[in-house]
C-alpha cells in the first residue's frame, strides 16, 4: 500500500544535480495538489515462526516517488523538460538529480511543523501527456512530472 502526503500553500521544491549543480528552486507550481511524494515500499518484511517471528528490512522502502505540477509553457515547465530530454538523450550518463521539498504542518492543536522530505539519486520517470481541449477548458494548463528516487529521508523540524 502506497503511503502518501501533498504539500500546497507555502510548500517549496528546489531540485538540482547531483553534485549540487543547476539548483532550481519552483516559482510556478500549480494550483491544489502542486507537489506529491508517494513512497510505495514497504518498510518491512515479517514472518511468524513457530515460537517466534523474524523480520527484515526492505531497503527499497528508501524509494520515493515525486510528483510535481507546474505551470505549462513555464520556466519550471521548460527546466523539468530538459532534464527528462538529458534522459532520452545520454541514457546512462545523465545526471541524477536531488532536491528537497518543505512544507508546513498543523499538528491539530494549533501548532505548526515543517516536514521535510530529502530526495537523492532521481530521474523523471515518464513524458509529459499534451492534452487538447476545443470545447473551452477552465482548468490551469499543467504539465505533471513524476521524478523517481532512489534514496529519500523524512524529517520533521
């Protein structure tokens, strides 16, 4: 079962290289769910044995997915483009990308955390999907990125 949360309102989402190289902090994130992160693995293994249970530790649990949706036709449009165009383009020698992605949390008692999530080692996962619409759309134009991880960390501040 895929665990979940969303960001929006003051969230922020800054990717970048690797090595640190070509920062890119969002500007143009759409409106409602602008930044997902999905972590599909589950974090452990268990048996029952007779007398006993054993676990393990699935290290894929480490694995996070991100979605993001900006603006279509934007500067953040335009930076997500490249890199997955770096992808088709090098294959193995892209870059991987990392990034950060904070948001604001009410604990239900009036009070505020940060949640941080850490990506590292990514690669945009799949094209963007165009989408045409004659008859008078009134949604904002987006395009939605799904940057897969390798490594991830969750920390509340």
């Amino acid at each position: 079962m895929s665990q979940q949360f969303t960001l929006a309102g003051d969230a922020t989402l800054t990717l970048q290289y690797l090595d640190g190289s070509n920062q890119r902090t969002f500007a143009e994130l759409a409106n409602q769910n602008a930044i997902s992160v999905a972590f599909n693995d589950e974090t452990v293994t268990m048996d029952t044995l007779k007398g006993g249970a054993v676990f393990s530790i699935n290290v894929a649990a480490k694995k996070a997915s991100l979605s993001v949706r900006v603006i279509k036709g934007g500067s953040d449009d335009a930076w997500l483009n490249q890199r997955l165009n770096e992808l088709l383009n090098l294959g193995t020698t892209a870059k991987a990308l990392s990034g950060s992605t904070i948001g604001n949390f009410g604990d239900g008692r009036g009070n505020l955390r940060k949640l941080t999530a850490t990506l590292t080692f990514g690669f945009v996962k799949k094209r963007v999907n165009l989408v045409a619409n004659y008859s008078g759309d009134n949604e904002q134009a987006i395009s939605e990125y799904v940057i897969d991880f390798g490594l991830s960390e969750l920390a509340f501040n």
